[in-house]
C-alpha cells in the first residue's frame, strides 16, 4: 500500500482508540486537502460523499484498516514513554521544570523512530531522561540505568537514534508507490514480446538421403556368407569401496572471516559532546527506516 494510505488508516484507527473517533468523510477531505497543497494546488472543496473518488478513497481506507489489524493481530494496547519519565526524575531528584520539559520533548521526538516498536517503553524513557540531564549538564551516578531495568547496550542504541535525528540535513523525499507500480505495469503490458522463430520445415518424405548418417555394409566372406560383426566385450566398472558410493563432504554453515558482521554497540556520546537539544529540531519532517 502507498504510505499515504496507510497513514490516512492509522490515523483514523488511532482516533477509533484513543476515545476521540473522527468522521471516515473528515479524514478522507483533509488528507485529500494537504495532498493538493503538496502539489501546489489551488485548494478546492472538499470531496462530495456521493463521487466516485470518494467511495474509492474510503474503500481503501477500509482495506488497509483492517489490514493493520490483522497485521497487529488486533491487539492495540500500548505503553508509552510518557509516564515512566516522571518517576524516573523523580527517583533520581531531578525534578526542575526545564529538565522534566526535555526529557518530555525528547519522548515526543523518538517516535519519530522504530523505537517504540523495538524497545519497552522503560529503556526509551531512561534514554530520555539520560540525554536531558546531558543536556543540562547534571551528573548521573554510576550505574543507574541498572536501576530501571536498562542494559548499557539498550541505553547507547537509543541515545544514538535519537540524536541522528538532529544531524540530518533535509527530510526524505518519498516515492509515490502507487503511481509507480501502475506505471511499470502498464509499461510491462504495453512493451512488444518478442516474435517466436518459425519452426523448421520437415518434407514429407522423411529426411534426405545426405542428412541420413552412413552405414557401413558388411563384407561377404570368402564361403559367400555374410559375416556377421566382431562382438565386444565391455567388463563392468569396479564397485566402489565398502560397497557403497562415498558420501558428499558436509556444507559448511559457519560464515567466512569476512562475512562475519561487526556486532559491535553503538558508542555512546561522551562527557564533553554536545546533546542537541530537541526545540531546534521542529520544523524537519524526518522519518527512520532502520533495521533492529
């Protein structure tokens, strides 16, 4: 499905959720409204209920709705990050307004990621409350991602995704699947087929003379009969050993020295790095693919 299907039915399955349900024909008009905005185009009406592009928009719509549910197995409970960050500042006495407000922002910019779905909420909330007491520049004591159930290696990945998204020079482009994969079907039906050779003409008569291959005739013998050809005698190849064909060596299953992957983590900042602070970072659009 194109991603804007699919953002159109997750918004509108979210607001089912959260107890805020929003019309099937508001979600249709607004996402209709900022594709024409996109593109630069005059702002029109908003879609008529009885048109054809709109029962083929809501449609879809339903089709990829409930795709994502199957796809979630129809299970929508969900932890975020949100409350765990508050007792954690609290817990460790970093109860300043500034800091509580960073670390909240730091929340609302990780799910800009595949954190959520890769990570319990817990670790993504110890993150952020590691990269705003950075920020500040307080000292955390030795160990104390232990405490809330957090690895080192947990904690280094998701400080390391979350501060990516600040390095980024521009939002990325997206391709428009849909419109590509009609195109190349329609390229692929319009494209000529190459002509089949034709097949080759046999006579009726059967082969001619000269193609046939030719036989030798046997010579008379000396007493007028016909001699008949000398018989070769062919011994049979001697068995193998132990009376059976040796087997294959084994395949080897273990990779090569080089197509060993480094597994190694992903260093964390260190003390005199500079965290970027998430209320720079507003107004770039910016989504990551990464593979867990």
């Amino acid at each position: 499905y194109d991603v804007e299907d699919v953002a159109r039915a997750c918004l509108y399955l979210a607001s089912k959720d959260c107890e805020t349900p929003q019309r099937l024909r508001d979600v249709i008009n607004v996402f209709h409204h900022l594709s024409l905005k996109r593109d630069r185009k005059e702002a029109a009406k908003p879609l008529d209920t009885n048109s054809k592009e709109f029962e083929t928009q809501r449609r879809q719509l339903i089709n990829v709705e409930r795709y994502i549910l199957r796809s979630l197995g129809f299970d929508l409970r969900m932890e975020h990050p949100h409350k765990f960050v508050i007792h954690f500042l609290h817990v460790l006495g970093l109860q300043k307004q500034q800091i509580v407000q960073l670390a909240w922002n730091y929340l609302n910019d990780s799910m800009r990621t595949t954190l959520c779905l890769r990570f319990h909420p817990e670790v993504i909330a110890t993150a952020a409350t590691y990269l705003a007491a950075r920020t500040i520049g307080v000292r955390l004591p030795d160990g104390w991602h232990d405490l809330f159930q957090t690895t080192l290696y947990q904690l280094q990945t998701c400080v390391g995704e979350i501060i990516s998204l600040y390095r980024r020079a521009e939002p990325p482009q997206y391709i428009p699947l849909a419109d590509l994969v009609r195109r190349c079907r329609i390229a692929s039906h319009l494209a000529p087929s190459p002509s089949p050779s034709p097949p080759a003409l046999r006579s009726p008569c059967g082969p001619s003379a000269e193609a046939k291959s030719p036989q030798a005739t046997p010579s008379p013998s000396p007493s007028g009969e016909s001699a008949s050809p000398p018989i070769r005698h062919f011994s049979p190849p001697p068995p193998p050993r132990g009376g059976h064909s040796s087997p294959s060596p084994p395949l080897s299953l273990s990779p090569s020295p080089g197509e060993t992957a480094s597994m190694a983590p992903p260093s964390a900042p260190l003390e005199n790095d500079k965290v970027p602070s998430p209320d720079t970072h507003t107004d770039t659009d910016t989504h990551t693919h990464t593979t867990p």
